[in-house]
C-alpha cells in the first residue's frame, strides 16, 4: 500500500499486522480495490481500527435501518459537507444498493430532487438538519420522524450516522483524500 492517498505523507506502518492485510485482502476480494479511506489511516493501526471498528458497527451492524438507507444519509451528510471522496464512494453505493443510477446522481446532487417516499424524505431532512444545525434540533423534529415510523432507536441511528461521516468529510476533504478511480464507473447501468 505504497500509494499516496491523501496530500499528507503519512507511509502505511511496515509490516503491516496480520490482522490489518487480513482486512484489506478482504476489501480486495469484495470490492476489487482496497478503498482510499482505508490506505488512509494504514500510518496509525490504532486509528485504522477505531475507523473500521465505527464504520463497520454504524453502517453494517445491528439497526433496523437498511443499508441503502445509512448510504443514503452518508451521501447527504457528505453532500452538505462537500465532501469529494464520500460523496463519489457513497454515492457509487447508493447506485449499487438502489439499482438506481439516477437515484444516486440526484442524492449526491441534491437529494431534495430525488423521488423518495415521505418517510425516506424526513429521515434525509433530518439528516440535514444536524448536519448543518445539530444544535436547533428539537422535540418536534424527533417526533415528526416517530410519526413516520422511526422508534428512538433508529434516530440515535440516524444521528450516529450523521455525526460519523461529518468527521469522516473533514478528514477526507482536509487531507486531500482522492476517491478511488473505480467508484466513478461503479453502477451505472440500470
């Protein structure tokens, strides 16, 4: 992992740990490429785990919002923040999960243009709001994501999703992180 992913020279800790090729061979074998983000924190194998350990349990654990949905929120999370890598990463997820290019071109766009049922429309409102304004969220805004559904638990999902990808955005767009060149080809087709 020699490559150069961000504007900062950090060089990936050599040897890597067994555990940490372990990961990336993984990422490889799914993925066909090793993401950025991940070749990013190769310098810190602690920083590295405490990434991957958040982004894996946020965005693949446990939650009764589904994938597309978290991917989703990244997107608008990391739309607002302009955020080059995530918004070309997650958005290529977006595309894959939804089997929808358009839906992913619009969410990274602006996701406002997108045709999203009310439910997945408050969720990303939501989104939004504590994105830009965490501090002016109130009981109401709570409540109207309840009576679309949402249980307590799935807004603390919500907003862990929110709160990860906004660090996320402004490591990646500080350090000059470059998506990798596969995301921009990445479901296309419909």
């Amino acid at each position: 992992m020699s490559k150069q992913v961000t504007k900062l020279n950090l060089p990936a800790v050599d040897p890597l740990p067994e555990r940490t090729q372990k990961y990336l061979d993984l990422a490889q074998q799914k993925l066909g490429m090793v993401p950025n983000v991940l070749q990013a924190y190769l310098f810190d194998v602690a920083k590295f785990d405490a990434f991957v350990g958040m982004y894996n349990d946020l965005m693949l654990g446990d939650s009764a919002l589904s994938k597309l949905e978290r991917e989703m929120i990244a997107v608008v999370v990391s739309s607002i923040n302009r955020c080059w890598y995530c918004q070309v990463a997650h958005g290529a997820a977006v595309r894959e999960l939804s089997g929808d290019p358009a839906l992913g071109e619009a969410m990274v766009m602006n996701y406002r243009a997108a045709p999203l049922d009310a439910r997945t429309r408050a969720m990303l409102d939501f989104a939004a709001l504590v994105t830009e304004a965490s501090a002016k969220v109130g009981e109401g805004d709570r409540d109207a994501l309840r009576t679309h559904g949402f249980s307590d638990r799935d807004i603390f999902d919500i907003i862990a999703v929110v709160g990860f990808f906004s660090m996320s955005n402004r490591v990646a767009s500080a350090t000059g992180m470059e998506p990798n060149p596969e995301y921009h080809a990445m479901a296309r087709k419909a």
